[in-house]
C-alpha cells in the first residue's frame, strides 16, 4: 500500500495536501490532535473523493505520550509516505507535560520521535517531508543558542518559532546523512510552503496588515494550493523518488536553506539532545 502519514491534516496545508493525495487513489491517514476536527475532515474529503481510502488517527505532537500511542496503534502498518507537517505559531507560550517548551515540542521533537519510531514501518523507498519555513531565517538573522535554549529557555524567547523551523532543518539534514550512510532508499527532504492565510495564521488579519507582510516580505508569502500542489507531488512524483537532504522552496524547486541550517555540528548537537529528549538510543530503535 501506498499510505502516506500527514501531521496536522485537518486544516489548511496538511488538509489540503490530503485532499489532492485520496484525490489521485492514495490511502492517507490523517493525524490530527482534535478528533471532531478530523472526522470533519475526513468526511469532507469522502464527499469530494467517495472511494478514498482515508482513515484518522490521534495525535498530539506535543506530547511524547501521545506519539508513542500513536506509533502503537499503527502496529503492523507500512508507510510509503510520512510528511511532519503539525505546527503552532509562536504566540502559543508555555511547557508540555513532558516539560519542553510548547513550540519546540510541538513543531520539531514530537515529529522527530515520531519519525523515528516509524521508520520501522517505512517502506524501502518511503519518502519523509519535514515542513519547515524560510521563517527558520527571519528577517534580522539568528544565531544557534544551543540545544537546551530551545528546549528549556529561562524566559519567553519569540525567536522560538524560527528556531523550531531550523531544529527541522537540522533534523532533515542529519537524518538524510544517516540513512544514506546506512544505504537506505528512504528519502528526507524539508519543504517551505511559503507564509499563507491558513488556521495557522488566521483570516484576523486586517487587508491592511496583510498588505503590510506583503509589502515588507514580498519573497516569503506563499499560495496555500500552490504549496500543497508542490508537497504531493513530493510524495507521488516518480522523478523526486532519489532526491533526499534537500530544501524545496514552494513550486520554484530546490533552493539553499540559510548558512546556519547547514551547520553539521549544531545538527549533530541537535541529534544527540533529541535522542536523549526521546529516550532514544539509535536510529533504529
């Protein structure tokens, strides 16, 4: 079976990405922490494609817990497909049952677990997408402040979210070392679907305070169908099956991350804190 496995598929990028893969006879299992909102989904998506083979599953990636329940519940399944597209904005504050900052968790460490614990599952030429954002460069630059400032900080840092956009990075990059290294056809590749108006960064907005991002980061906005054409077909193009530790910016293909996202020691530092995050002791666990 062709499955692929979309994080945070009840609404706008992860949705609509799910939409176009049941579209074209893809068996997608949405992974969603609300489960009103993804049986709303699901149906809508059964209303459009009748013979879709869509299933929901609970998952919370910010807790560790629910990850791993998550991974049990799926025993036994193989995945051709695993995109960690589960987010939340920098105005979210706080600490996860586990005791993690709430944005780190949430956008990087619950879908580093998860990826880890599934790549069991992953079929031989699976294929990963870690959705990142060119927000893991924000405007003015940032520097590496270390593994444990990201994960336990002393005070609210609003940088958070950028960091937790490069911690994927980071991941992707390192984690396409490893396989490659151990001669897997498993691809891993991190996708910039550009700055949208989605549940994510809601319709509040006045027209004129759109206008304004516009204005000011022109190159940064992305289109929400446009993006999600460009992540399915990172998941079903057959010429895509061999690309892996790349950055693909929205539909204009592969571009270069930041400097900083190529620096393989604050990667590596990122690994090993994961690992020991996680409970995790090596790749394959």
């Amino acid at each position: 079976m062709n499955t692929v496995l979309i994080t945070g598929a009840n609404s706008g990028l992860g949705f609509e990405t799910a939409r176009r893969l049941a579209a074209a006879g893809r068996p997608v299992i949405l992974a969603c922490r609300n489960h009103d909102r993804a049986e709303a989904a699901l149906e809508k998506i059964l209303d459009e494609s009748p013979n879709a083979q869509v299933t929901t599953l609970a998952l919370d990636t910010s807790s560790l817990k629910s990850v791993r329940a998550a991974v049990d519940s799926l025993s036994g399944v193989k995945l051709a497909g695993l995109i960690n597209n589960a987010g939340i904005s920098p105005l979210h504050d706080g600490k996860t049952p586990d005791g993690f900052e709430l944005v780190f968790a949430t956008n990087y460490l619950g879908h580093f677990l998860l990826t880890l614990l599934l790549l069991p599952q992953l079929t031989p030429t699976a294929r990963i997408v870690n959705v990142t954002s060119d927000m893991h460069n924000p405007p003015g630059g940032i520097t590496w402040p270390g593994v444990e400032h990201l994960a336990h900080p002393s005070k609210v840092d609003r940088r958070k979210y950028a960091y937790s956009k490069l911690a994927n990075l980071y991941f992707t990059y390192a984690l396409a070392r490893r396989l490659k290294a151990q001669g897997s056809k498993i691809t891993v590749n991190a996708f910039n679907p550009g700055m949208m108006q989605t549940n994510f960064a809601p319709a509040t907005r006045t027209k004129e305070e759109v206008d304004e991002i516009k204005r000011r980061m022109p190159d940064r906005i992305g289109d929400l169908d446009t993006s999600a054409d460009t992540l399915a077909e990172m998941m079903t193009k057959p010429s895509l099956s061999k690309r892996s530790g790349a950055y693909v910016d929205r539909d204009r293909g592969v571009a270069r991350s930041s400097e900083l996202s190529y620096d393989e020691r604050n990667q590596e530092e990122l690994w090993e804190a994961s690992l020991r995050f996680t409970g995790m002791e090596t790749l394959d666990e």
